[in-house]
C-alpha cells in the first residue's frame, strides 16, 4: 500500500498490510527549482525516516513540474545538486528514493525509478521493451488501464499477465502496485480483480 497519510501508517501495519512506499514532497514542486529545494529536502528527511520505521523499502520524489526560465539541461543539473543532498542519508538509512518518472543520471544504488506502466504507455509504449531496457533502475510498479487510468480489466489495451511475466524474467522484486481511478461500483472487487490479474 502507498500514497497513504502518514497517521495512519501504525493502523495499516497493524492490520498486517505492508507499505510499499512512503510519499514525501509531491510532484507540483521538485528539486528542478532551487526555490522549492529547501521544501524538498524538508519533506525526504521525515518520508526516509518513516520508511525505515515503518518497514517501507523506499520514498518518492519528483523533478517537479517545467518552469519558464529554467531549461531542461538546468532542471537536470539542479535536480542532481538537490538529490546529492538527501542521497547520503537515504543510503545511510538504507532506503531508496524512488524518482517519478524517468532518471538514469544518478548513479548512486539508492536512486531508483519508479516505472509507471500508465504513464510509459502514452508517452512512450513498447512497455515490456522498456522494462527490460531499464530493469537495473527499477525499485516500484504502478499499474493502471490505458485509456482512462481505469482497472486493468478487458476494456483497456494493456496485456497485463505479460507485462508481469516480463517483471519476472527480469528478476524484478519489488512491489506492484495499483494507481487507478476506480470505474467499478466496488473498489474492493476492482482490487482483487488487479491481484488476479497480475498473480502470474
């Protein structure tokens, strides 16, 4: 379970569910902009410590939405200068931070990608491809149904069970989890149909 508040990470844990991985800062600000550095690693500090207190293999942090006047090669450069401050204690903790959605840069093992199948698929498709092209990055999974964001049920395009197997023959271990915006009148049934669906 992830994109859970904070508070109710002792509930969660007690009810024997496992937290995949720990939000922190979001993805409207990122380390892209020096003004929202200091916010950043405000955020990753607290979201590192929950992690290891909670059992959660990582965090996630995002560049941040474009700004006008900061170029792509300059977002790239100050991402890199801001992640360089947190990474040490991320690697001391033994945590991973978990970038949302595509980083290779940084070669520290702590600095991870967090693959999100929906996302791949619009931008990019030929997702078993990427997985195996990126599989080294690879610390989470989301899934979702293309179009829609929906279930991955047989009214999106994705071939979910090969998509699963591909994780599998890649080695991958983390976990998969399931970002959707529910369509289905029961979100509970939509879940377990998810679990069904990528139990390959």
């Amino acid at each position: 379970m992830e994109g859970i508040d904070g508070q109710f990470y002792p509930a969660i844990r007690k009810a024997g569910v496992q937290i995949s991985r720990v939000n922190s800062h979001g993805f409207v600000c990122g380390m892209l902009d020096p003004d929202d550095r200091e916010y950043c690693l405000q955020s990753l500090r607290p979201a590192i410590d929950h992690a290891v207190e909670f059992g959660a293999p990582g965090v996630l942090t995002f560049t941040g939405m474009r700004h006008k006047g900061i170029s792509d090669a300059q977002a790239c450069k100050n991402c890199m200068e801001g992640w360089k401050q947190i990474i040490g204690y991320a690697e001391q903790k033994q945590v991973n931070l978990c970038l949302e959605h595509l980083n290779t840069r940084d070669n520290s093992p702590r600095m991870k990608l967090l693959f999100d199948i929906y996302h791949v698929q619009i931008m990019h498709g030929d997702v078993i491809r990427h997985i195996r092209q990126h599989k080294d990055y690879i610390a989470h999974i989301h899934t979702a149904g293309v179009p829609g964001r929906g279930e991955i049920d047989d009214t999106q395009e994705l071939n979910y069970p090969a998509i699963m197997r591909a994780l599998l023959e890649v080695g991958y271990q983390g976990y998969v989890a399931h970002e959707v915006i529910p369509a289905w009148s029961d979100p509970l049934a939509s879940l377990r149909h998810a679990v069904r669906v990528c139990d390959v």
